[in-house]
C-alpha cells in the first residue's frame, strides 16, 4: 500500500522521498549532501534549516537529526538555475477523468534531473491549478508528442489497467536518415529483438537469445487475473515500421536523401523506435544516442530529435467507447514538396 507523503504539492511539485541508509553518515543531512551535494548544497541545507524535509510521521528532520533515526525522508526537488524550455505544452482535450496534451521535444514528461519546474506535469499542474494530475506513461525528453495524464485518483486505476494490459495501441512518426541506394521498397516490415536498459546507462542494450527462440515475442499481455514468475525468452521488442514517403528533407538536412516512417510498437521497451530503426541503419535524424551515442551538448533547438508521438487509443474502461487522440504537431525534416 503506498504511503502518503507528509509535505503537499508545492508549485506543482510532488515531495521526493529518499531512503535513508542505516550506517556510513553521521547524520541525514550528511547523506543528502553526499546524494545531491553536487547539484544544490546551499539549498539543501537551508530545507534542513527551515522545516521543509519530514519523516513519514510528518516529524520535522533537522540538520542535526542522526541518520539512523528515520528510515527515509520527505522532501522537495529544486533545480537553483533552471533554464526555461522555449516551446509550449498545448491540452488537446480534457475532461473529468483525463488530460491529453501535446509535449514539445526538449520538455520531459515528469521532474528529474535538472529539470522540476520545466517539465509537462509541473507545468500543467501550476496552468490548470490541477494537484492530482499523474501521467498514465512517458515519453522520453527528445520526443514530442501525445502525452495522457489522469485527472481523477478514483479512475485512475481503470486506465492504468489499459497499460499494464497492452490495451492501449500507439502510433509514431520518425524522419530517419536514408542511404544512398537504401531499399524503400522493402517497407512494411517488422523488426524484434531482445533488449534491455540498465539503470544509469544512457543507451539502451540489445541482447543474444538461442536459435530456439528466434522470432518469439512473449510481452505480450496476461489473461486477466492471471500472473506468471517466468522469464521471458527470445524477443521482447517488436515495431511494425511503414514507409509514409521518401525524399529529400526540407528542414536543416535540406539536401539529404529522408524516409519519413510510420511506427506501430506492440511493446514498449525504453528507446525502443530508435535502437530498432538505427538496427536497420534508418537512425533517426538529431538522435544523439543511436547508432553511435555522442558527446553531451547543450540542446539545439533548431534541430530536435525527428520523432514523434502522433496518436494514441483505447477502448474507454468507464464507457466501452473506443477513443483515440492525435497531436497537432510535424516533423521538421520530412520530405519537402517536389523532393
């Protein structure tokens, strides 16, 4: 059962809770500072200082309290020199139980990192005065696209179903990079594998699996009621990948050979689209992590990531009715007219 936070939502922003170690720190804050301290040490102190870190029993945390006094600790994320992302969320619809909005490249879905206030669900929180707003999924911070938020706690759980079930299908766009001489013709295709993402690795893994399990996809959704301990074999990534055009981009790859794509994922593994993509040497175009991952730089605005999260539906767990939501958004570098 989920514990409920001591601290309220703050300027839009959930209280982060952070699991206290038993040993190796004199006190809480030691630990804090050794976690964080390199992002904002002045200000961690000051929440110390100030009342504004809790135990889960709301009991004030000081900058005294020992580390083993508490096993883990309430407390609010601030970033003290954020830059604001230049582009605007736009809702495409909204109702009592759910918010679709259409997410810019470059804005991540949730907090994190050095983004809190600029990010899809803060911002919404603070323009619509909507505490409760939870995202029901993600989309990475270079994808834009159509991003499903819950707007009610007492129906969240009907449509968190929906995706644990693989009862919601989605629709992408990418603009991939196409080689002199590379086959449109071989679209549609699909394309699966066996990968994974580790935890503090900035890419993605694909991974080996015997000749027995060649061409399996076992992600597929469990029988209602049903649960199974085993472990998956052979593939657990597939995309269903069609040719909408190929040309030439008239954006700032004007000049270069594109093929604009369309993606059907059946699963959705983390960098999913662009491992699959850059597998078949279609990497998509701005991708900084596939097929070669490059240095970190600071964000070019006029050349983002060329993918896009272009539709989402389901069948209405209050309803029955099939509903189905669009972004209004384009990739900059498909094919021009004439190309």
């Amino acid at each position: 059962m989920s514990q409920q936070p001591p601290l309220p939502v703050r300027d839009g922003v959930n209280a982060t809770r952070l699991t206290v170690p038993d040993s190796g720190w004199d006190t809480i804050l030691d630990y804090v500072l050794h976690r964080w301290g390199h992002v904002d040490p002045v200000g961690i102190v000051k929440r110390f200082r100030t009342g504004e870190v809790r135990a889960a029993d709301g009991t004030t945390v000081t900058e005294h309290t020992p580390l083993s006094a508490h096993d883990f600790v309430w407390y609010y994320r601030s970033v003290p020199q954020e830059a604001p992302i230049p582009f605007p969320i736009t809702v495409l619809h909204q109702d009592e139980h759910l918010l679709v909005a259409d997410k810019p490249h470059f804005l991540p879905t949730t907090p994190g990192g050095r983004f809190v206030q600029e990010s899809a669900l803060v911002r919404l929180r603070n323009q619509l005065g909507l505490d409760h707003l939870v995202p029901m999924h993600r989309l990475d911070r270079a994808t834009a696209g159509v991003v499903m938020f819950s707007t009610n706690p007492d129906t969240r759980g009907a449509y968190q179903v929906l995706f644990e079930r693989r009862q919601i299908w989605k629709v992408y766009e990418a603009v991939s990079a196409l080689p002199d001489g590379g086959a449109a013709s071989r679209f549609p295709l699909t394309y699966r594998n066996r990968m994974d993402k580790v935890k503090g690795v900035l890419t993605a893994r694909t991974l080996d699996y015997g000749p027995r399990e060649s061409g399996r996809c076992l992600g597929q959704a469990t029988r209602p009621g049903r649960k199974t301990n085993r472990p998956t074999v052979g593939a657990n990534a597939q995309t269903r990948i069609e040719l909408i055009e190929a040309g030439v981009s008239a954006g700032t790859w004007a000049g270069a050979g594109v093929a604009h794509l369309r993606l059907h994922p059946r699963t959705g593994r983390t960098h999913q689209l662009r491992v699959h993509l850059a597998a078949l040497g279609l990497g998509i175009l701005n991708d900084p992590f596939y097929p070669v991952l490059l240095d970190a730089a600071p964000d070019d605005y006029d050349r983002p990531l060329q993918l896009l999260a272009q539709t989402i539906g389901f069948t209405d767990p209050l309803t029955g009715v099939p509903r189905q939501f669009s972004s209004q958004l384009a990739l900059s570098e498909r094919p021009g007219p004439g190309a």
